[in-house]
C-alpha cells in the first residue's frame, strides 16, 4: 500500500513549525526499496527531504526527529547512514525498536522549525 491511500497529510504546517508525517522507504514505483537498512534508511531520508522542500523547509530546519526500527541490531548501520545528513548541529532525536505497520525496516518523522516569511 502506497502512502497516498493513507488518511494523514505528508506534512503539515503549523505556524513556524512543520511537522512531517512517518516516512518509510516507498520508492518511486511505491514499493519500499530494496537493499536493507541502509537503502531504506537512504530512501526515507530522501522522502523526508521531499515533504519538507513541498513546504518550503530543508534538513537544516529539522529540529527533531523520531526514528522506529524494526530490528534493534539495524541501529549502527542506520546511525551511520542517519549521520550523513546532520553532520553538524544534528536535531534531536528518539529512536526505538518496534514492530512497524508495514514491512520495512525503518520510519522516521520530523519536526522542522522555518519562520514563515512576513
């Protein structure tokens, strides 16, 4: 099931906070990717970064994330993948291993702060 069938918004603006919904690793073709961890992790980030450039917001924004991994032994791999993309002034962050809804290996969602322009 792609994330389109699903009653909630990708992100949502709330004033100067931008609140993106769970994001797991559907590619393209709605499918999550294949490849593991750390293809999975690689493909939410870039699903993330595209719910915050629809609303006007980079990773630089992200002020806090959560993470879910389905399999706690995934967490170095994915840390080194995650880290990547914060390699300075990274948000803050809860991570936890639990089972997902669909079958992936990872979700992340985040909170970017953007003032809106005046």
């Amino acid at each position: 099931m792609g994330a389109g069938a699903l009653p909630f918004s990708q992100a949502y603006r709330a004033g100067d906070f931008v609140f993106v919904s769970g994001q797991v690793a559907f590619g393209p073709d709605g499918k999550i990717v294949p490849g593991g961890i750390e293809a999975e992790t690689r493909q939410t980030m870039a699903n993330i970064q595209d719910r915050l450039a629809a609303a006007g917001c980079s990773l630089a924004d992200v002020v806090k994330t959560t993470v879910w991994l389905a399999n706690r032994d995934d967490f170095p791999a994915f840390n080194k993948v995650y880290g990547s993309y914060f390699p300075d002034n990274p948000p803050s962050r809860s991570t936890v291993e639990s089972r997902l809804m669909i079958d992936a290996a990872i979700e992340i969602e985040a909170i970017a702060y953007r003032p809106l322009a005046n």
